[in-house]
C-alpha cells in the first residue's frame, strides 16, 4: 500500500512517502518548509507515523520554501537515511570544485546579510551541502536527478517503479554556469523552477512536479 502525506507549510511543500509493505513502512521525504526557529512539520508527521529510519531524502529544486527544515532532519536522523536525492548541482560526484564554488556563493550571501530570512535561507542550504558531503557523498548515496524517465531506486522501495521525468536537460546549463561565474541569483527567482524534479510514481500512477509546472 501507498501513502502520500502532504504537509500543510503554508507556501512550498513537504511532503512524506510511506510504502507499507508485508514486513514493515519504509518512508521517503520529498522536501520541507518550516519557519526559524521552529521545528519542521515533516519531523512532527514522521515521529507520528513511527519513522526510525528514512530509505531517501530529496530536495527538488533551490528555493528555501522546499528545503527549509531539511537540515534539522538530517541532524535527526543522522546514519538513519539511505539516500539523498538533489536537483542538478553541477555533478558533485565528479566536479567538487564546482560544489565549492556553490557554496562559496552562499557563503558571502550569508556572511554579506543582515537580512535574517536572507541569513537563516543561506545558512541553511551550507549546512545542508557540508552536511550531504560528509553524510552522503563521501559513501556514493547522493544522486543528482536530471533527465527524462531516469529510473531511481531508493531502498525498500522496490514494488514501485519511480522515475524522474524533470527536469530537462537543457534547464542545467545556465544554472552550472552561474555557479561557474559566480553569478547565481540566490534570491527565489522562478526561473530556478525549470531545475524541479518531477517524480512519477508507478502504483496505481501518480504523477508529481513539485514548481516543474511554474516554468
């Protein structure tokens, strides 16, 4: 059986994959938003449901409406989650310069700001990249998302088929060389929507675009 929880976070979303199966749930989180200072709703619902170990995390795009909260899911479940699934970021398996050069990027905004929503959305975001590096890609769990009907296999998801079927390829492009010039717009621009991973579930059939529509 197949459960879709849809978390009520006020704009983005956040939303819980619970797979029931004969032996036990297996879950999946597919992105997060949350206000400073407070505690993710997705953390609430997963306590709720009896979560100890997440079989995949996924971030669909960079806006801080979808992956605010992310962070102190991470922390909770630190060594408990299996996969990490992320919009294009410029192949961070083979090109750690270019994961450097992102996190520059969000470095100076952060250490640049007196802003505090601006400071905490940027803050965020480092901590979850160093966290990921650390955590995911140093041990080859971290997949970066892109292309059409790419097949993904997070564990104890098996009686599933889920594909990737956004984002395009051609929407990556611009985005690496903006992290190659150092010329990213890290305030939430909607052009950063075409980078959204859209997710086809294969049960009944289920079709998810997260902001993949906005373009």
């Amino acid at each position: 059986m197949l459960r879709l929880h849809f978390l009520n976070v006020g704009h983005g979303d956040s939303i819980v994959i619970e797979y029931v199966r004969s032996d036990a749930s297996v879950f999946g989180v597919v992105d997060s938003n949350t206000s400073r200072n407070t505690d993710p709703p997705v953390l609430h619902k997963l306590a709720e449901l009896g979560a100890r170990t997440l079989s995949f995390v996924c971030i669909t795009h960079p806006h801080a409406d979808h992956y605010k909260g992310i962070y102190d899911l991470f922390k909770c479940y630190k060594g408990s989650i299996e996969s990490f699934y992320t919009f294009p970021l410029g192949d961070v398996v083979n090109n750690n310069d270019r994961l450097k050069k992102l996190a520059k990027q969000y470095l100076q905004l952060y250490e640049g700001q007196d802003d505090p929503e601006i400071t905490y959305r940027s803050k965020e975001f480092l901590q979850i990249i160093y966290f990921a590096k650390q955590n995911f890609l140093d041990q080859g769990n971290w997949f970066e998302v892109s292309g059409s009907f790419e097949r993904l296999a997070p564990p104890g998801f098996d009686g599933l088929e889920i594909y990737a079927v956004q984002p395009p390829n051609r929407a990556k492009g611009s985005y690496f060389q903006k992290i190659e010039n150092g010329t990213l717009e890290l305030s939430e621009n909607l052009q950063d929507n075409t980078l959204s991973i859209a997710l086809l579930i294969k049960y009944s059939c289920l079709l998810y675009t997260s902001d993949a529509a906005d373009e």
